[in-house]
C-alpha cells in the first residue's frame, strides 16, 4: 500500500491554492487591485468562523454551558475588533487608486456577500426578500433559506433565559419569524428584573450587546470608507453605494437590551 503524503504546513493549510485565488481583473494590473482582493477574501474567512462560532454559541445556551458560552462570545468579540481593524488597512487605498481598477469589478459587490447575510440571519436580522437577489437553487439561495428558518441566536438566548425560571413570551423562543428581531416590551420587565438580581446572567446579556455594538460599529466604519473612497457614487453592482448602507446603521439587533437602559 503505497504511504500517504506527509503533512507539511503547505499541504495542510492549501497553501499553493490560496495563493492562486487572488486574480485581479485590471489590465495593465492595478497595484492596489491586490490589497483589495485579499481583504474581502479575508473577510469571508472572518465570516464563515464567525458562523462556525455563532452555531456553537447556540448550542451552548441550549446545553445550559455557560462558561463556555462566555468564551465562545468572547471570541467573537475579538474576531469583530479585527474586522473593523481590516478597514484601517483598507483605509490606505486612495479614491484615485480604487477608481483605477472599480470598473473592472462589473457588477461584483459586497453586497452580494451571502455568508454576511448568514451572520445576519443567525443574528436575528433576518428579512426574506434578501433571499431574492439569489438565484434559487443556488448554493447561496439554499444556505440563507436554510438559516432564515433556523432559531437565532438570540432565539437561542431567551430559551436559555427562560430556562433560570423567567417569564419568556413563546414567539421570542420558537424562531419561526423571517424578519428583523423588534422590541416585546412584555418581556422587558423580565430582563430588568434579571439585570437588577441576577449578575451572572446579566453578565452574558452585556456580552450580546457588546457583539451587537461591534456590529453597529463595524457597519459605521464601513459607510465611512466607503464614503471616503468614492463619495455619493452608486456603488458597484447597482446598489445605492453609501445610501444603502447609511440605512443600515443604528438598527440593534438585540432592542429589548437596549430599551431597558432607561429603567436600570
């Protein structure tokens, strides 16, 4: 029987193969074309970990695993500062350099990113009509279809809450609603009743709205280098470019953490 290969740092990490899918489309061949293929690439890297580890995290609340529920959201809140970090680099690319190779990217997007609206969707933020710019059957189609009907994490949360003997409304628990999470005030008092008797739990609460801060921030920061890199533009694949995303800022995904603030 003839060996196996041995494992090598290349071979084990395909090494050979991720330097092969960085192809810019300028030509002659921008410089900076590079610099912004790696950092998307990296962030859809960021993004499937940060599901791997979200579909952990819901696991754990349904084990009843607390501390390793802390750790699993603690390193979600690292990957996140890095996220944002990335911008700073991305920072460094001048408008005059982007435009020197943005029409060669056609119709490609970051909106178009599927596994970012998996984050959202396991989240909580979840909308069906963004299943539309998918075609169906697609691997992307089928893996938000398959997320939008999926608990969430904060599904996942209040069956873990409900679980230390609070009073939780059903429809927060069941995951069946295919659009963004809204505030309950029903369970509101619940949560500041928590927040006042409870230390443990409410620690795990101030993790989700660190994450959902991170994520706030992280969308701030992306407006802004996208505004500071080509204005008031359309961006490209036809989306309304720093409209879209202005939209998109200030919305918590986790209301209900955020409304009790006043009442604390």
């Amino acid at each position: 029987m003839p060996q196996a290969d041995p494992i090598t740092y290349a071979s084990y990490l395909k090494v050979p193969e991720l330097l092969e899918l960085q192809q810019p489309k300028s030509s002659p061949e921008e410089h900076d074309e590079m610099l912004f293929i790696i950092i998307h690439q990296v962030y859809e890297l960021w993004f499937r970990q940060m599901l791997h580890e979200g579909d952990l995290l819901k696991t754990l609340l349904k084990d009843d695993q607390d501390e390793l529920a802390f750790a699993t959201l603690k390193r979600m809140l690292t990957i996140l500062k890095t996220m944002v970090s990335q911008i700073d680099i991305l920072e460094t690319m001048t408008p005059i350099s982007f435009l020197s190779f943005r029409d060669f990217l056609q119709s490609a997007s970051g909106f178009q990113s599927a596994q970012f609206r998996e984050f959202e969707f396991l989240l909580g933020y979840k909308r069906r009509k963004t299943l539309n710019h998918y075609p169906p059957g697609s691997m992307e189609h089928e893996a938000l279809a398959r997320r939008i009907a999926e608990p969430s994490i904060w599904n996942a949360f209040c069956e873990w809450f409900s679980t230390r003997g609070f009073e939780v409304p059903g429809h927060l628990m069941d995951g069946t609603s295919d659009e963004p999470t809204t505030e309950c005030p029903e369970f509101q008092p619940e949560l500041i009743r928590l927040y006042r008797e409870h230390p443990h739990e409410r620690a795990l609460c101030e993790h989700l709205v660190d994450l959902d801060e991170g994520i706030q921030e992280w969308r701030y920061r992306h407006v802004m280098m996208v505004q500071r890199t080509i204005g008031v533009r359309m961006g490209t694949g036809g989306s309304d470019g720093v409209g879209y995303l202005r939209n998109t800022l200030f919305n918590p995904l986790f209301p209900d953490l955020w409304a009790i603030r006043a009442e604390l």
